[in-house]
C-alpha cells in the first residue's frame, strides 16, 4: 500500500476479519484496518492524551474541535452531522489516556463524509481562532446584568458536576486516584469541577497542538470498504501534509506500593441519606498492565468469579457476614488493570472485618479450590460473549478493544482475540491455575488501597456556596470596566450562540441527496410457523451458531395490587433455590449449557389504537442448537420448582435491587424523569412504571424497610402469582438462528409446551385516571433532569412519519441551542415515538426554571418554524435511521416479535419512512399548535438537585425525597 508499511497481517475468527497493522511512513501515524463484510463502515481516529492536571482539558479539547474547522465553517458540525447524516454511530470520547473519535455508516457516500469532518476537525479546529467554542464547551464567567451573581457556565463544566453527584463515582474515582497518586491515573481526565476554571484558553490551545498530530494518532478502518482507496483518501487529504514530529505522550506510573493504602473520604448526602449504615468499603488492586492479554482475560474473569456471579464466594462470605447491603466491582480501563471491591451501605467501622474476610475467603479458595462447576460456567459465559462479538455496535467496540494493546505500543491485534487465552486457562483448571493466580495477584499483592467513604451532609451545598462567595470576591475585586466587559462577552457568547449559520457556512458541511435514500427499509425475514396450536416465529439470521430464544407468555391477567410484585418476583425467579439446586448450583448449570437465561415482564402498545398494550412475560435464553433442551429443562426447573419463601435470600437481593436502581437515577435520570411525566397521561406508561418505574422504586423502598412485617403478605402473592404465571393461553415462541437449526430445534419445545397451564385467565383490573402530579423527586446532585410531555392523541394528533423529523429538527436546533449551547446543559431534547406520546427531557442541567420556559416555547417556535428546503432536506435524512436502525440478530428476533405483539407491518414502517420523506415546512408548522397545547398542560417531572427543586417549588404539586 503506498505510502504505508504493512507491519502486521492475520485473518481473526472473532472479528470475522482481515486485520492489517500499518504505519504512515512519512508521520509515523498508526493504522489497524479490519476488512469483511459488514456493510456498517466504521472509521475512528485517537489520540493518546495523557493529563497532568484534573482541569478537564483532555474533555473540553474532545468537545471542542468538533465545533468548526478549517473546512468546515458552522459552529457545530458535529450536530450539524448529527442532523442530516445516516450515521449509525456518532461521538467522542474521553478516557484516563486517550481521546477517541469513532463514526460509522451503512452509506458509502455518508462514511466518507463523515470520516473527513473528523479528521478536518481533528487536524485543523477552529478553537485557535475563536474563543468562544472553549467558553461554551469549557467554563465561562456568566454575568448578564450588573446586579446579577457572577457564575460559572459551561458544558463540560456542568458535565461534570452531574458526575460528581454520584457518591458511586466520587468512589471509585478516590480509588484509581489513590492506587495512582503522582502518575497520569493520579488526576481526572474529564475534569474536576473545582479545577476546571482554572484551565486557560492558551493552556487549552497548547494541549490540542502538542497531542493533536498524526505521529501521535490511531486511525482505525471496518467493513466493506474499499481498505486501499480509504487509506490513500486519508493520505491524500490529511496525513501528507504533516511529517513526523517528536510528541511526549508517554504515560507516566507511579511506583508499585508494598504496603496497602489506606484512604477515607466524604460525599455529599441529605439528612434523609444519612444512616447508621450509610458508608462504603472499598479494596482495591493493581494485578497487572493492558500490555498483558492474560491479565486482562484474569481480571475479567476474577471479577465474575469472585463478586458479580450469583455463586461468587467473596460476595457471598460478605453478605453473610452482614457487612453490606450491596457488593460490587470497579474496573479500570487504563494501562494499570485495577480490580476493586466495593460494598455499599455498610459502617466504616467495620474496614477491618471487611478486609479479614477478603483475605481469609481468598486464602480458602486457593487452599481448597474453587468449585469447579463455577469456573466452568463462567468461562463458558464469556466463550458466548466472544462468540456473541459485540452486538450491533461491534465495529467500534473493536477500536475500543484494539486500543487496549494499541495505546501502549503493543500489536492492536493481541487485543481482538481471546480464545487462546481462554483455551489456554482451560488447559490449566486442574493444576490450580485460577486459585495460584489469586494467591499471587490478590493475596501476597500489596499494591492496593483500602478506602472509607462515609457521607456529609449537604457537602454539595456547602461546596456551591464556597464557590458563590469566591466568585463575589472576584466580582467585588472587578473594576466597573471590568464587570462590563463580562457584561460584553456574556452577551456576546449568546449572540453568537444563538446566531444562525450563514448560508455559505451551511453549504461547507458535506451532505447526501434524498436520491441517496432507499425508500424501503430493510426487510428481516421471519417465518410464522406454529408447534400444534402455538405460534412459532422464526427469525433467519447469522448468529455464528448461537440460538436466541424469547418465550413470551400473556400475563394480562395481573391484578393491579400484584404488578410490582409480580415484577419482583419474576427478576427474583432464576436467582431462587429450587427443589432440585441451590441458587448457586442453578447459576451453575445455567452458565454451563447457555449463555444465559432471564425472566423480564414487558409492556407493548398496539401500533394502531395507543389506548392498548399488551403485557407479557418474556423469558429469554441464548444458547447452542445442542444445547437448547438442557436449557429449557432449567427453564422448566425454575417455572415450576422455584421455593418462594427464601426469606433471607430475598431479603438480600432485595437490597441489591434497591441500591442499584438509586445508582442508576443519576446516570440514567433523563430516561427516569421522562417515564414519570408519561405515567400522569398515559395508561401504558403507568403500568411500565408500576413494572420497573418510579412505582416500582417506591414499592421496593417501602418493602425494604418494612420487609419482616410484609414478607408473609409478599409470600402469598408471589405463591398466587406463580400458579397462574405461565400458561399455554396466547403464547408465542419466537427464535433466531439459521433456518436449519430453527427447524431441527422445534420438537424441542413440546414438552415445555405440554407441561403449562392451559386456563383462560380474565384480564386484569388496572385503573388508569389522567392526573397532573407535577412532582419534584430530589437526590443529593448538583444537577437536574426535567422533563414535560403529554399525549398528542388526546389533542387529536395520531403518529405521522413528519413527527419523527420534527423531533430531529428541535433536538438539533432550539433545544440543543437553549438548553446545551446556551443553558450549559450536557444535553436536552425531545422524543415523539409511534405511541405519540410526547416527552421533553434534559440531562446534567443546571437549570430548572429556564428549561421549563424554553419548553413552553417550543410550539411558538413551531408555528414560526423557517428552514431552507436544502437544510429540511438534512432534517429528513437525519431521520432515516429511525425507521431503519442498525441491529443486532438478538435485536432483528426482539424487533421482529415487538412488531408482531403490536400490529406493526412492515409496510406501516414504510408509510412512516414516506411521511418523513415527502414532508414539508407548512406540514410541520401545523404542529405547531399541538404542541402548544401539549405543552400548556403543564405535566412537569423532575428529578436532582434538592435546593434547585425547592428554589422552584411553585411549580410542583408534590416535592419529595428519591431515598
């Protein structure tokens, strides 16, 4: 290839690919392709970033250079991409020691846009001319009118704060810290809040010309592509005009301890998180480096073993011992591979319990062995997770995985595949492989940190003021020139935010043609068979030998007062002793012959009439055509010889659940706000929450603290909810594989077929009323999440493609440039699925009340909506993937199931797919009015900061506290 040497070349099975290694000879940039037929083409280009500080200048520069470049002259390419392109994946990423920025399309026209307005952006950023792009994604000094506060607003900045919310993260972050004081590790690639406006815009600029350059660049190529015209693309435009430079990116390490650290830290709670078991322990290790396969494979595989399986022997001597009310593990993703241990909701006082029973539990397991069922069923799981290869964004999982080894000057193959070494651990069971491998990494390992973390009340609170009186002391100390200049610059950040595109800027940015665009969608094939009087879908896919199962009962029949438990009891199912193995032999046997198998209940609204939906108990299973009737016998074992009064057993896992829904409401608390302002006008949306919701929450919270007075009353329910739950009436059994061994695999099922149930149930009561709850839910988080919404069909409105690309056009325009740009939030948006039922969100917002009115705008900003026909024609292909998403072949049998529960055709896709394409500003504007209404009827969610919901309280009906 000119002007590339081939270093490295090797078919590998796992990725189903072609692997080369080059280097570019004149910049010495790293290349790694990976050719086959995946028609998702994926590019990704990386640098290795090292900080020395934790003011956030690796993530604000990832922000950064992808708002403008040299030839691409909007503010914002990347959502301007993000609008118009058929993109199947779209980011950037910050990690502890590399930036990433990965792209991946099924149109060659759209791949090859996209991956040069990566690398113009990469290459040749606007942020050395323009200030404000730092401002905006970075911090800024905000003041608007004399009078007001001084603040500080940005992106990342409040990004950030979001992320230091989360007592879960505050730990696990003090770890790898700690475990890594005075190296790269030692500090926070993305940026601590404190720190963060202490980052100049020179400092900002020097970091992006010193890393940004091809010599220190990893450039990655997948699919069907072309793999020799793509790289002398990439030569021709790019890489030919740099040579090669010294860059010191090294990663620096600090020196392996010999004795254990101990650390103690606070986070922030309120009064009401505050109890006398309200701390976390932690352990942790360094075992090894990236740069070993070895080690990575151990770690992982150490990590389910000793903690995250069912059976795992440390997480069950802790929780016997009564140390904590949750356990779970911490992972580094850097060069040092960190394995850490965390229990949540314990006493500090208990440090020294905790560690003995680490260290007693580990020396057991190498003195009599770890059993060996275990080991078995765990690497036989991961056997599938290989053999699974990643899901549908497997193309840029692989750049991930590549860069373990890459970054760190090794061959980015050693990181693509896995089954040598997992071949290799197998070899070894029976000469205590595992069990010396404990003793040596874990045991006899002193490079380790014990940490205490134990809650302060209001910490948060008390942090904001500190920075809202150092930031009057600036005010004060500003002369009158001074505070109106950053009068000047506040206003003129806005003005700049808020100002559209020139139509000459506009037409820089790289498009396709509605021509471009298959007015089909893809077409899955699913054949309706049936086993005696049972229907049998089979969906035909390549799954490399995997079968994916989903036998899907109707349990329409749940009365209202038994949907949470019901829900509870089906996650508790395959974690329950049965008449013929305990929980941990279950686990066991389910690892051994499948790669798992779950209970889910599920809620799906009739694609024709949304005052319909359909509940069902999904029971899902991967496993090998040969392997598929041990599976159903285990599902036929939990089904059917399940103790339900495990008292004790339940009681801890209950506890588990709770704790890990609380750490989720952070994380995921724009998808929880939207699901609690549906539960006030939808029935459906109600239900969901009362399955897996807020409803849901507060039941389990509420059966938490009064479990030993309501366990007998739960018993009962859950033994009347078990004899009815899985029955023959209207089951459906869908599965996908090759068509061969979904024939060969049908008598397979008999059996579990016969032995249901065969009683027609009436269908549950479930009273539904519309009510405007308006509730604020605060946690200790300095941030919010705020939703609004409402049905459009009870405003006379049904789902029409057009909808899909008017949400496309308010994410990508005034929500995006209110709420993000201009407001500082790390997102916001809009979503108006088929159901029509319309809800608003943000995430990581550091506003409340503006966000409200920039939601109440939305219709105004409807009616008056004015688009070029060039940029509507963005809009709607921007929307393509909506109708036509990237999936998986697990995701094509759930797709293709979900289609046939709901009424959904094919052909209905298509309609919708041809109302966004033949749709057109008047047809959007009449939207306008609707959303209006929908918007006036004031069904407001809230979620976060406790003093933001208080400060706004006038506009809840109900404020209350999450824990």
């Amino acid at each position: 290839m000119k002007n590339y040497e081939l270093i490295e070349e090797k078919y590998i099975d796992e990725v189903s690919s072609k692997c080369r290694v080059y280097k570019h000879i004149k910049t010495g940039a790293k290349v790694l392709t990976l050719k086959n037929n995946d028609n998702n083409k994926a590019f990704g280009i990386g640098f290795r970033t090292p900080p020395k500080t934790g003011n956030g200048v690796c993530h604000i520069v990832e922000h950064c250079v992808l708002s403008g470049s040299r030839k691409y002259k909007t503010k914002e390419p990347f959502m301007d991409l993000i609008k118009s392109s058929q993109q199947t994946f779209l980011n950037a990423m910050t990690f502890p020691d590399k930036t990433i920025y990965p792209i991946s399309s099924r149109n060659k026209k759209d791949f090859y846009n996209l991956m040069d307005v990566y690398l113009d952006a990469v290459f040749y950023p606007e942020i050395h001319n323009e200030i404000k792009i730092f401002e905006q994604e970075g911090w800024h000094y905000e003041l608007k009118n004399r009078e007001d506060e001084l603040k500080y607003n940005g992106v990342v900045y409040n990004e950030m704060k979001g992320v230091y919310s989360s007592a879960e993260n505050i730990v696990a972050d003090a770890i790898t810290f700690n475990l890594h004081e005075n190296s790269s590790y030692g500090v926070d690639s993305g940026g601590d809040p404190s720190l963060i406006p202490t980052l100049s815009y020179e400092e900002f600029k020097d970091y992006h010309k010193k890393y940004y350059h091809p010599t220190n660049s990893y450039i990655y190529l997948y699919g069907d592509l072309d793999m020799d015209e793509a790289l002398s693309y990439i030569d021709d435009y790019y890489l030919n005009d740099f040579q090669k430079i010294d860059i010191d990116s090294n990663i620096i390490l600090n020196d392996e301890y010999d004795t254990d650290k101990d650390v103690e830290i606070t986070f922030s709670a309120s009064k009401e998180e505050v109890t006398d078991n309200s701390d976390f322990l932690a352990h942790g290790w360094t075992i090894g480096y990236q740069t070993s396969k070895l080690d990575i494979f151990m770690r992982d595989l150490l990590t389910y073993i000793l903690i995250e399986s069912e059976p795992a022997p440390l997480k069950r001597a802790i929780l016997d011992a009564g140390i904590g009310e949750d356990i779970y593990t911490e992972t580094s993703t850097s060069l040092p591979l960190d394995l850490s241990i965390v229990v949540k909701n314990t006493k500090a006082n208990k440090k020294e319990e905790f560690l003995n029973i680490i260290d007693s539990t580990l020396k057991n397991l190498v003195k009599e062995g770890i059993d060996r069922d275990l080991l078995e069923a765990t690497l036989n799981r991961f056997e599938f997770i290989f053999r699974e290869g990643g899901g549908s964004q497997k193309a840029i999982i692989y750049y991930i995985r590549a860069l373990n080894s890459w970054l760190y000057d090794k061959s980015p193959l050693d990181s693509l595949y896995y089954i040598d070494v997992l071949n290799l651990v197998k070899s070894k069971l029976d000469d205590n492989f595992v069990e010396k491998y404990i003793e040596k990494k874990l045991i006899n390992n002193h490079y380790s940190v014990t940490l205490v973390a134990k809650p302060e009340v209001d910490k948060n609170d008390k942090q904001d003021l500190k920075v809202k009186k150092e930031l009057q002391k600036i005010k004060e100390s500003l002369s009158e020139e001074e505070i109106e200049k950053l009068i000047e610059e506040t206003i003129a950040l806005e003005e700049y935010q808020m100002t559209e595109d020139s139509p000459e800027a506009k037409n820089t940015i790289p498009t396709l043609e509605l021509s471009d665009i298959d007015k089909e969608i893809t077409e899955y094939k699913v054949i309706h068979d049936k086993i005696g009087d049972i229907k049998y879908l089979k969906s035909i896919e390549d799954t490399n030998k995997i079968i994916y199962t989903n036998i899907s009962h109707d349990i329409g029949f749940i009365e209202e007062d038994e949907i949470e438990k019901m829900s509870l009891m089906v996650s508790l199912l395959p974690l329950l002793d049965t008449k013929n193995y305990s929980y941990k032999e279950l686990n066991n046997e389910i690892y051994k012959n499948t790669g798992g198998i779950y209970f889910a209940p599920a809620i799906y609204v009739d694609s024709k009439d949304n005052s319909k939906y359909y509940v069902r108990l999904n029971i899902k299973m991967k496993s090998l055509a040969n392997n598929i009737q041990r599976g159903l016998e285990l599902i036929n074992e939990i089904t059917e010889n399940t103790i339900l009064n495990s008292k004790a057993r339940i009681k801890e896992l209950l506890f588990i659940m709770k704790s890990r829904i609380e750490a989720s409401m952070l994380s995921g608390g724009h998808q929880m706000v939207i699901s609690i302002v549906k539960s006030y006008f939808s029935e459906s949306s109600l239900y969901q929450s009362h399955i897996g919701g807020m409803k849901y929450y507060e039941f389990l919270k509420n059966l938490v603290e009064n479990f030993d007075e309501n366990f007998d009353d739960l018993l009962n329910s859950f033994e009347n909810i078990y004899r009815k739950l899985f029955n023959k009436n209207n089951l459906i059994i869908s599965v996908t594989g090759s068509e061969e061994d979904l024939d060969n695999i049908k008598y397979n099922f008999e059996d579990y077929i016969e032995n249901l149930a065969d009683e027609k149930l009436p269908k549950g009561k479930f009273e539904f009323k519309e009510e405007n709850k308006n509730e604020g839910y605060y946690i200790t988080s300095n941030v919010v999440y705020v939703s609004k919404g409402y049905d459009l069909n009870k405003l006379g409105q049904k789902y029409v493609g057009d909808l899909t690309v008017l949400a496309n056009i308010l994410n990508s325009t005034f929500l995006h440039n209110e709420i993000r740009a201009k407001g500082g939030a790390y997102g916001g948006g809009i979503t108006i699925p088929r159901t029509a039922t319309l809800a608003t969100y943000s995430y990581r917002d550091p506003n409340l009340e503006n966000t409200v009115k920039v939601y109440d705008k939305i219709g105004e900003y409807v009616r008056n909506l004015d688009i070029s026909t060039e940029d509507l024609k963005n809009f709607i292909i921007g929307s393509m993937n909506t109708f036509d998403p990237l999936l998986s072949p697990e995701d094509i049998g759930e797709l293709n199931l979900s289609r046939f529960i709901s009424n959904l055709s094919h052909e209905d896709v298509i309609k919708s797919k041809e109302e966004a394409l033949n749709t057109n500003v008047e047809k959007l504007r009449a939207f306008g009015e609707v959303i209006e209404k929908a918007m006036n009827k004031n069904y407001l969610a809230v979620v976060g900061s406790a003093s933001k919901i208080k400060e706004n309280e006038e506009l809840f009906k109900e404020i209350k506290s999450i824990k």
